[in-house]
C-alpha cells in the first residue's frame, strides 16, 4: 500500500484520514514493513468499510489485513444501531464463525511422538476433511433446529464432549437470539452430512507443541507450558453458513438497490440493524453461528476419542473456542458513553481484555486467550487480550498470519508433493486429500505470522502469551 | 456372408483411433433416418431391423481380419486390440419392420460407446437402406396392383446376391405374395412361384410338344408361358392342350405373357381362354412391370390377374437411392446436432407419436423420448445390452402387420404421384433443445479459438474465476467450468450424471450470482463437481444442464471448496465482441 496516504500515529498505527464518503477515519494496524506490502484495496475497503450509516470510532485494519471482499479480511467495524447502524452479510463473510480451538493433552512431545503416524492416521481418519467428505453423524431436521439454537452446549447435552467445556467457550458455547426459521431450507439441506468435518482450504487441525512462553503468568492460567502437547483446530459452521451468507449477501443487495443505498461496493450490502432484514440476518446468523460452535464441539469430541485410545495418560482439555468472522452486540465506550454496539469481525478475533466480565474466572486476570492460527506447517501463537484493546480495536486482534500470495499463485510456485517432503524434513506430518490444496496453503503464501503477531502487541491489541509448533497437520 | 466387422469405411476405423486416443467413450446415440422422400413418393416402409440386430449380436472381428489390419500398418494397437475384444454392447430401439413412416422420423436408435457406435454406421445403413427401399417400392407396387398375386422376378438383375436375396424378404413384407427365388424360400420361407423359361419352348420341336412336356413333368399348379412366338396362337394352344391334358387329369392353373402390349395380350387371351370354356385359367404377367404401368394395365381393364414385377422391384428403378443417414444425436448425455446446410437434424433421442383418425393415420409428432404427448409412440426396444429384446417375429406376423399400416395410409398418400405431404411435426420440446444445442455449438465453436474459456484471476484470499465466451450463455458456461477448476482439473472430471439447474436474477450480475450459488449448493449437497454446461438465459431466467460425477477423493483430489460467489470483483459485460462474466469466489 502507498504509505504517502496514511499518516503514522505511533504504536503501529496508520490512519486513512476521512475524506470523501467516509463518516469515521480508517486505522489500519501493523509496521511499515506489513502495511507497505498489503494491497492497494486493502485501504480502499477500509475507506469503504468507513463509508457505511451508523459507523463509530473508526473503520480498523488488524496488521494481518488482506484484500477480502466488501470488508477487508482483518477488518473490524462497529455500529451503532441507534445512529441508523447497520448489519453486513459481506461484513461477518460466508464461512459464519469460523474460528480455532485449542485443547490441552497434559503429554510431552516425546510421549505422542513416539506414535506420530499412528495419531496422524487417526486423526485424519475420524475427522473428514477435504471437499466431499461426509461426517459420520447425521441429524433429523427437528435436531438440526436444536443445534442452531443450542450450539456446542446443545452437543454437550448429546454427549459430545463435557459440561466444563462451555465456560471457555466464546459466549459459553451458545450465541443467544439465534433464530433457526430465519435459516433457508438450502442452507440447512447444505448442512447435511457436515458435521463434525473440517472443511477444505485453510482450514485445519494441528497437534502443536508449546516451543515457547512469553508471558509465565498468563501461561500458567492458561495452563500452557514449554515441550507440552496441545490440540488445535480451524474451521466454522460449515454448508449452513455459507448458505446463509449467500442467501442474504443476494438479499442485502436487493435491498440496497431498491432502497437507494449508494454503496461504495456491492459486497459490502447491509441492512439497518433496526429493520426487518438486519433482524432476520442477526436471528440466521447467530443460529449459523451456533452451528459452528456445535461442530467445532463435536471435533473437539473426536480429537478426546483418539487421542484416549492412543494416550491413555491424556487429558484433553479445553482452552479456549474463539471465532473470527462474527459480529457481535458489546459495550463499548463511544465519545465519552458506553454503548451497545454491533461489532463486526471479519478475519479478527475478539481480544477482551483483562476483568471483562464475560471470561471464565480462571482467565479474568490475564484476559482472553486469543489463539493464533500461523500458515501450514510454520507456528501459532497465543495471545492475550489487554486492557488497551478496547479503545485501539473494540478489543479486537489479528486471527492468523494473513495470505500474501494468491491462491493462483501459490499454485504456479509449488507443488504439494514437494512442500510435504519438506516439512517431512523437518518433522512434520503432512495429511490432506489434496496435494493441490497443500500448494495453495503452502506456508511461503502467508505472511510471516512472527511479524503479524509482533505488531499486534507493539499496537496494544493484546500481548504474546506463547508459540506454538506443530508436528502433525491434517489439511482440508 | 462375411463377420461384417471390416464391412465398414476406413474413416471409421481412423476415427475409432483418434476416439480412443482421447478416451472418448462415452455412449453414442446414433439414429438412422430418412432426409427426404424421393420424388414422387408418399411415404417410406420400414425393413431390414432383423439383419440389422443379427449383425450387432454377431459382430466380432475374426483373427484373419486382424492380422490383415496388422499387416497394413494404419492402426495403433489400442485400434487392434480394442478391435480384438469388440462386442456390440449397446442398446436398439427401433420401428417394427413394415412400419410406414416419414421424413425426419427415426426408424432406428443405436446407444453404444462412441467407437463402436461409429464403427457399425456403414454396415447398419447398408442394411436398413436396401432393405427399406425395396419394401417402399413393393409396397407401391402392391398399392397399385390392389389384391392381384404379385411376385417377385428380380433376382438376376439384382445388384448382387445379397440384393437378390433381400428386395425377395423385402417385398414379401411389404405384400408381395411370393418370389421366384429359391434361396429366399430356403432362407426365409417364403411361397415360391415360377413357370418356364422361353428357353423351354424354343428347346423343344412346337410349343405344343413343350407345354405337354412340362405339364407331364410339373402337372401341379400349371401355367404355360404364351408369348415365345406368337401370344394369340400360344393361347390357342394351350386351349389344345388343355384339353389334352384333361384326359390325364392334368388341369391348366394359368398362363403368363411375358412381352408386347400386356393389356391387348390379356384381353385378347382372355377371350380365347373364355371362348373355350377355360373361365378359371388365370393370366399372368410379367415384362417390364411396375407400378406405374400396373396401374396403367388395371385402368385399361386388363384381366390380369397376376404380376411379376423384377428389375423395376430389386433395383427400385424410379427411385434407386433413399436421403437417408445414421447420425450422432447425442454424446456423453450432451444432444448433439448437424447444422449443415439442407443437412441439420434434429438433436437428441427421439420418439414418433402418430395418431390416427377413424382408423387411418392423422398426423405424427417428432418429439424426445418420453416426451408426453399424445398418440403411439412407434419406436420400442429391440436390443438391450447387445442381446435382443424378445424373439424376432415371423415374416408372416411382419407382412400382416405392413398390410394394416397401408390399410390406414390416408387416401391420398396411397396414390402414386407424390403430391401429397403427410403432417410430421417437430414437438416444441424439441424445437427448444435444438434451440440450446445451437447456441452450445455457437458457443463451443469458438471452443477452437481462444475467445471461449474460463481463467482464474488472483485474489488475496480467494479466487477470482472468469468465464470469456462469445454469447453470454458461453461465458456463463465457462465461468462455471472456472468454478469446477478451484476445485480440481475439470479435465478430470467425468460427465456422467446430469443435473438441471434454473434461477433468476434481476441483470446480468445478479443472474451470474444466483447461477454460481446454484452450482455451488448442488456441489455441495450432492457432493458432485461439474465438466460440461450448457446454458440457456432468457431474458432475467436462466435453465442450465450439467454434467459431471461425485467428488472422488482419491482420483479429484480436491482442493479448496468454494463457500459461496461474492459481489467482488463481479461483472458480466460484453467488449470487443466478447461476453465476460467473473466474481471473486470465496473458498
């Protein structure tokens, strides 16, 4: 990006002054270094994100952004609906609640990698990844509506994993005003056979251990220590999101269109919050948000299968569920009141930080776990939110490393065969269905994830608590 | 008669190669029709399904035909052994034989892999070609001559044995009483008839001597030949001997005339034989006959009461040659259709659903198979997976079958003059597909030249696919194919299963949206990728076909999975002649 247009303010920060159709300034976070090499259109869609009725603060770009459609991936915006705020489809994206999980083992990376293979093998096995996987499990119409309202404490009360995983979930496991009618008959055909798999494309699950620790306390609480083994996974609410992202993205547009809303950008359609579409979308969106709490639940479920009758030592336990294609109802602070606003998140995880009231009790000093997800193969990190995230981000950070090359062209730079060979090298078991798939998530495709997350703490979004490596990747 | 496997064009067996080297398959559809009727004709008879079905279910190349085809060096060996193993497998439908029909309408069906299809096209129309004009003569000739004995003379000018053979089969089923030719009775059991040879009289001193000769000889069913010298004075004869032969208890059946003016002959005989009390002798002829000149010889009130009718039947002189053609109608569940000029089929698999009215043929719709409309659809099963469908029915059942279809020709079509068309009318469903299968060929015409095809273009996080193509149902075509190719190599992917898709959108842009989406779902659900589309677009609806096969881990290896179609990046516009349609997909 052409960085004579944005003025440095200090702490890692750019901001895009006002100026045209825009209502608020954008802010873009990151060095000089990782917001020269974003796009162009990174600045223009925050310049647009700016544009839209009912924006507060600023129209934000996490030091991960990259060109998206409509918002930018690692935007953030918030509105307010009582200044005529508005709800964006293209705003939360198609895959609703995406987001990552870690899970504890309490075992050494010498103890599981003495049966890597094995562990990849089943894992790879238990939990369908990839285009046209079917999951094992199947659910009537009637029990789909349950889990649209329910979410990962309706998987629990089907005995898919334990009660004492829904305090550290994300909205304790259940967004609330979910409303399944609002959900099209396609978008919850489009779920069956989805549940419990993992998606295709970036999505993931790593068995990763702790290289590192940055900050001892917040490890401690988070229970995070060097050499130990965790779990990670990355994925969302599967056909159903992405359906009901489709089906009032096209909605929102129509619209706009026929209510005159000049918009700067089609994708970026919205609705007020305050009208009979933004509501319909809250209720469908909350209920797609749900389904990937249940599904992420039920992986999480797998995850404890395998690895009890690989380890009988372990003890899987949940860290922290955190999505980042949201948008959310929070207070925040606005010129000086709090207010209830709508919160996007697109490609950014919230960060509250410490003593919201809204984190589990064990995580209240520290704040919230932010997990990290790095490119294929490379690291991850944890992060915590702090304090001073509310006012530069609506406690928001960044959500992963960020692409910096095309999926195009990944594909004309590698061939999976040989990435997988060399992170074979280095001790890394590679599963995937496609080698394809592998060559366009190649790791040299993203941007240095140590660089993202470094100016994510120098801007004050949240603080590095520790790095993780994996050791076995299984890839959609 | 020869396995019949190299009894086919070399361009087959060159295209064969070229077919295999691309893996191209698929199962054909192949149907055998009628372009026009020759002038002066009515309508067209069915004939030859049953020799068609024997060659299929025999075909097979024997080891002499194999080394030969070694030995000339034209063909690989995917040619030869694919060649080596081939048996017909395909599917028959077909018009019973005797069925009258029309231009346009199909009396044969061959659904086959494309090789194989192809290979058997020469043979197929070689059989069904002679066999059906002859039968479309017979059965002029037999409309004319009304229910007078007729047979078959034509053998010896046939051209060639199997001729012979067959216009004897062909015009027994189109109403012919008999032949003369003694391998047709043998081969297909049908009545024999025959007198004597001129050659006969002149052998012996009178042809009174003669007449008695053969009489004593062959006294079953006697017909004396009058016409060696003089017709009147044979008559005279045969009169004599008659009544020579009565006293041996020998009785005179018939005469035949052979030459000159038949009618004057006839009457004139016929007063003789009257004259002389011979009432019941039935008089013959044969000599250059058809129907035209049977008409002629029964409006002049000959008493004929018998024809031979040869070279004019076996080489079905007025007409020597039908307009008909075996064309591809489809390919890989893709209708296909020929557009050249005075030459264009209608695509696809279709069915003749004739009506009637107070029992005689109405009108007939050219519609697809299963197609509801009304009437009786004419073409059924004869082979399934290379075996026959039911027994082949005698000749008889065929030949009274043929008689009821000529009984319900509409008075006029039974003339002799074509003048008279009979309705066959293309059904709308039908109108519509080759109306897609233009537009598909218009557009994948330009397959050839780079101006259709779809590209990837680079987005940050996803994809962006654009389709180019020189209608905006070309690029929406191939903007889909750049959705299959996110996934995996279109190029890889099978078109065996077919889905149908229809949308709306309101412009353009909204129209390439929803037609995305739509694609996007049904992968989705039926967890299938696509290879080939055909869309049709009108005005703010679009209909689409397409083909394609459930998503195979191991063989597609699939690659990001498209969520959905986004407004990024998206437009459909035209430049330079040329459609663009393209978005940002997110994966």
């Amino acid at each position: 990006m052409d960085l004579s247009r944005l003025q440095e303010i200090g702490g890692s920060a750019w901001r895009l002054p006002r100026q045209g159709r825009m209502r608020v300034d954008g802010i873009i976070y990151g060095d000089r270094a990782l917001v020269a090499a974003m796009d162009e259109k990174v600045g223009e869609q925050v310049a647009n994100v700016a544009a839209l009725p009912g924006i507060v603060g600023a129209s934000y770009a996490m030091p991960d952004a990259h060109w998206g459609y409509g918002f930018p991936i690692g935007g953030v915006a918030a509105f307010d609906p009582e200044a005529g705020g508005v709800i964006s489809a293209g705003g939360v994206g198609f895959d609703i609640s995406c987001g990552v999980r870690t899970m504890l083992t309490g075992l050494t990376r010498p103890e599981v990698q003495a049966r890597q293979a094995e562990l990849a093998e089943r894992l790879f096995r238990d939990i369908p990844a990839g285009m046209g996987q079917r999951g094992r499990l199947s659910f009537s119409e009637h029990d789909l509506d349950a889990i649209l309202e329910g979410g990962a404490a309706w998987a629990v009360g089907r005995g898919f994993g334990l009660p004492e995983d829904l305090p550290l979930i994300e909205e304790q496991g259940r967004a609330a005003g979910a409303a399944p009618d609002h959900v099209s008959a396609k978008a919850k055909t489009r779920q069956r056979g989805e549940m419990g798999t993992l998606g295709s494309g970036n999505h993931y699950l790593e068995v990763q251990e702790v290289a590192e620790v940055f900050a001892a306390g917040a490890a401690s609480a988070y229970g995070l220590a060097v050499g130990e083994v965790v779990v990670t996974v990355h994925c969302g609410s599967r056909g159903l999101g992405h359906q009901v992202g489709t089906d009032y993205l096209g909605e929102m547009v129509a619209w706009a269109e026929a209510h005159g809303l000049e918009l700067p950008d089609r994708e970026l359609a919205c609705a007020p919050i305050r009208s009979e579409l933004g509501g319909r979308y809250l209720g469908a969106m909350r209920a797609a948000t749900n389904c990937a709490l249940a599904n992420r639940q039920i992986i999480g479920h797998f995850v404890r299968g395998v690895f009890a009758e690989l380890f009988p030592a372990a003890h899987v336990v949940l860290l922290y569920d955190v999505s980042h294609n949201t948008c959310k109802v929070e207070e925040h602070p606005v010129e000086g009141r709090r207010a209830q606003l709508f919160v996007h998140r697109k490609g950014a995880t919230r960060a509250l930080g410490p003593w919201d009231p809204s984190l589990p009790e064990p995580y209240r000093p520290v704040g919230q776990p932010v997990l990290i997800g790095g490119s294929m193969g490379t690291e991850s990190y944890i992060l915590a939110g702090c304090a001073s995230g509310e006012q530069r981000s609506f406690s928001s950070a960044c959500h992963g490393a960020g692409r910096s090359m095309s999926r195009h062209a990944a594909l004309r730079q590698w061939r999976g065969r040989t990435i997988v060979d060399a992170l074979a090298e280095r001790g890394i078991v590679i599963r995937s269905p496609s080698m394809r798939g592998v060559a366009e998530e190649a790791p040299a495709a993203y941007k240095d994830v140590r660089a993202v997350v470094d100016a994510a703490e120098r801007a004050g979004l949240a603080r590095k608590v520790a790095r993780l490596v994996p050791f076995i990747c299984i890839k959609g | 008669m020869p396995s019949g496997l190299l009894s086919t064009d070399l361009y087959q067996l060159s295209m064969m190669q070229a077919y295999l080297r691309e893996g191209m398959t698929d199962t054909a559809v192949f149907e055998f029709f009628v372009r026009k009727l020759p002038k002066a004709r009515n309508f067209l008879v069915a004939a030859g399904l049953e020799q068609c079905l024997n060659y299929l279910e025999t075909l097979a190349v024997v080891p002499a035909e194999l080394e030969w085809l070694r030995t000339t060096k034209r063909f690989d060996d995917s040619v030869l052994d694919y060649l080596a193993g081939l048996r017909f497998t395909g599917d028959v439908d077909a018009m019973a034989e005797g069925t009258v029909f029309f231009p346009d309408e199909p009396i044969l069906r061959v659904m086959a892999p494309l090789p194989v299809a192809q290979l058997v096209e020469t043979r197929v129309i070689n059989i069904l070609h002679f066999q059906t004009l002859i039968a479309s003569k017979a059965a002029r000739i037999r409309l004319a001559a009304g229910d007078r004995l007729l047979v078959d003379f034509g053998y010896r000018r046939a051209h060639g044995a199997d001729a012979g053979l067959l216009a004897a089969r062909a015009s027994f089923i189109a109403g012919f009483d008999g032949t003369a030719t003694v391998a047709a009775g043998m081969a297909f059991g049908i009545p024999l008839y025959g007198t004597m040879a001129h050659s006969f009289i002149q052998a012996h001193g009178s042809e009174e001597e003669a007449f008695l000769s053969f009489a004593r000889a062959r006294p079953d069913r006697l017909v004396l030949l009058l016409d060696t010298y003089d017709t009147e004075r044979a008559a005279m004869t045969a009169v004599d001997v008659a009544r020579m032969l009565a006293a041996e208890g020998i009785a005179l059946h018939g005469i035949r005339i052979d030459s000159g003016d038949l009618g004057a002959h006839a009457h004139a005989v016929r007063a003789i034989l009257d004259a002389h009390g011979l009432n019941g002798v039935t008089i013959f002829a044969s000599g250059g006959l058809d129907e035209t000149e049977i008409a002629r010889l029964l409006a002049g009130k000959a008493p004929i009461d018998g024809f031979g009718v040869g070279t004019s039947l076996t080489t079905s002189s007025d007409a020597p040659a039908l307009d008909c053609a075996y064309k591809l109608q489809e390919y890989a569940g893709v209708a296909r259709r020929k557009t050249s000029e005075g030459k264009a089929t209608w695509p696809g698999r279709k069915q003749v659903f004739r009506r009637c009215d107070r029992g005689l043929f109405a009108t007939d719709d050219l519609g697809l198979v299963g197609e509801p409309l009304p009437g009786h659809p004419l073409l059924e099963p004869a082979m399934q997976a290379g075996r026959r469908v039911g027994a082949s029915p005698p000749l008889e059942a065929i030949r009274d079958y043929a008689r009821g279809q000529l009984a319900q020709l509409p008075v006029p079509l039974r003339g002799l003059d074509g003048s008279v068309h009979y309705p066959v009318q293309p059904s709308p469903e039908l109108r519509r597909l080759a109306a897609e299968v233009d537009r598909r060929i218009a557009g994948a015409a330009v397959v050839m030249r780079p101006a259709a095809r779809w590209e990837h273009f680079s987005h940050d996080a996803d994809v962006g696919i654009r389709g180019v193509g020189p209608t905006l149902e070309a690029a929406l075509e191939q903007v889909a194919l750049a959705l299959t190719a996110v996934v995996t190599d279109p190029a890889g992917v099978g078109h065996s299963q077919e889905a149908a898709f229809s949308c709306s959108g309101a412009g353009p842009d909204q129209l390439l949206y929803e037609w995305l989406n739509a694609v996007i779902f049904e992968m989705a659900v039926n967890r299938r990728l696509f290879s080939r589309f055909a869309v049709v677009v009108d005005g703010n609806r679009l209909t689409a076909r397409a083909w394609g096969e459930a998503v195979d881990p191991v063989r597609h290896e699939p690659a990001a999975e498209p969520k959905g179609a986004t407004y990024t990046e998206l437009s459909v516009h035209s430049e330079a002649g040329q459609w663009i349609a393209q978005c940002v997909v997110d994966v």
